[in-house]
C-alpha cells in the first residue's frame, strides 16, 4: 500500500508542476500541457491512491 | 499579470505532497492519518487543477495568449494601423472593444455556445500550430457572422440613424447580406507591411 500511495503522490506532484509551470505564463503550449499532461496526472494520482485504500479495505485493513 | 495567489496555492500543494510523499507510512497507520492524505493526494490537488485549468480557460480569451502565436503577430500589429476604414484598427483604437480581450470579442459567436465554438476552434489553432502546419494563407473557417457584428451595433444610434442600415437591415438580420460587403477591411495588411501605424499623441 505505502509503494502505491509514494507512486500516486509522485504522479499528484509531478502533475502540479505542470500545472504550476503553465500558471506562470500562459501560452497555448502550457495549456496545453496543464490540459493534456498535467490533469491526467492528477487524476492518475488519485486513481493510484484510491486504489491503493480500496485494496487495503478489502484485505481488512492498514498495512 | 501573474496570478500570485494560484501560483502560491500550486507551489503549497506541491510541498504539501511532498510532506505526504514522505510521511506516508506513519500517516497511513491510522484512520486520521488516512484523510490527511486522502484530502492532500487527492481533494486537494483536484481542487487545485480545477482553479487553474479555469483560470487558464479565461486567460485563453485574452488578446496576449492569441498573439503569442508568431503567426497571429501580422494580425496583432493590424490593430495598430492608420487607417479609419479597417474595422480591427477602429474597433481596437477607438476601445469599442476590450483590448484585454479584442480579438475574442469580435471572432466568438454569440449564438449559445458560442464560447464552447471557439474554445473548440482554438485548439484546432492549436493543432494547425504544433502538428499539421499553418496553412499560407490564414483565412476564417467559416463566413464572418452578421450576428457578430449585430450583437453590438444592433441596436447603437449610429447604426439605427444610417440610411444605408435600415434599407437592407431584413438582409443584414437574415445574413444574406454580408456586413463586410461594405465594411470590405477587417484587418489592413496592406498597412501592416507598409509600417503604416497611427500613434496615440
């Protein structure tokens, strides 16, 4: 379960660089990115990390 | 302008997951512990990505993202030229449009969603842009709407009291006539290569 959160947090952080990135000056290629890459990763992130909880639930309970 | 308070909001919650990212085993032990990372790993940065995303969205409309393109840039100097007939130069100069916002006030639609329409048309820009190459001439993708126009001058004094206007306004209202069929100029490039440009005193 830790190995699996560590991996959703990464994809959470790495998508809010992005994000933050493309806040810093918008263009149509850092929209884009904050579009394409950077809120997909987010969601991947919290996918990994529900995930991550509804395995632990149904093993009946935290590692 | 850089929008200070999304960037400080994004730059904590990329520290906020990188405290969690480390303190993930001793949080994940217990129930509380659970939430603090459910909301810093998921509510969180969702929230986040929405206010930006939004934020980006809006800043799409502005006059400085269309002409961030180098190919827009003849079209952003075309506001600027001396010439009284050119409806981009008059619009733009005489402020009859925001300038924070002109090219999109005068080339969205106004029907229902018309900001959806052009949102759509800009990432087809966007594509042109980056993968299929812009074409040699950049021309509308479809024929510049009466009701663009109208949507402002509808119902303006100086577009009621010209002759002209009420004798074919039937035409003008059901598009069959075109508005650029006499305002013939939208964007004077003539003027643009010429460096012909009107200064402000």
């Amino acid at each position: 379960m830790i190995r699996t959160i560590r991996r959703a947090a990464i994809c959470t952080g790495l998508g809010l660089v992005i994000q933050l990135a493309a806040a810093l000056d918008w263009t149509p290629l850092t929209f884009i990115a904050s579009a394409v890459i950077g809120l997909p990763l987010i969601l991947v992130g919290a996918l990994l990390f529900l995930r991550a909880v509804w395995k632990s639930l149904k093993s009946g309970g935290p590692p | 302008m850089l929008p200070t308070q999304l960037v400080v909001a994004l730059l904590v919650g990329v520290v906020l997951v990188v405290l969690l990212t480390m303190g993930a085993r001793p949080l994940a032990a217990h129930a509380v512990g659970r939430i603090v990372l459910l909301v810093g790993l998921v509510a969180l940065p969702l929230l986040l990505s929405v206010g930006n995303l939004s934020y980006g969205v809006s800043q799409s409309s502005s006059t400085r993202f269309c002409l961030s393109c180098h190919e827009m840039e003849r079209f952003g100097r075309s506001l600027f030229v001396d010439n009284r007939q050119a409806l981009a130069a008059v619009h733009y100069q005489n402020r009859l449009v925001p300038r924070e916002n002109t090219c999109y006030t005068c080339h969205k639609d106004y029907a229902l969603f018309g900001d959806v329409k052009a949102k759509l048309n800009g990432l087809r820009h966007v594509w042109a842009h980056y993968v299929s190459g812009v074409p040699a001439q950049i021309k509308l993708y479809e024929a510049y709407p009466n009701s663009n126009c109208l949507h402002c001058h509808d119902d303006s004094r100086r577009f009621v009291e010209k002759d002209v206007h009420r004798s074919i306004s039937s035409q003008l209202y059901a598009g069959s006539v075109s508005c650029l069929s006499c305002h013939r100029i939208a964007h004077d490039m003539t003027k643009v290569d010429a460096h012909q440009f009107w200064q402000a005193q």
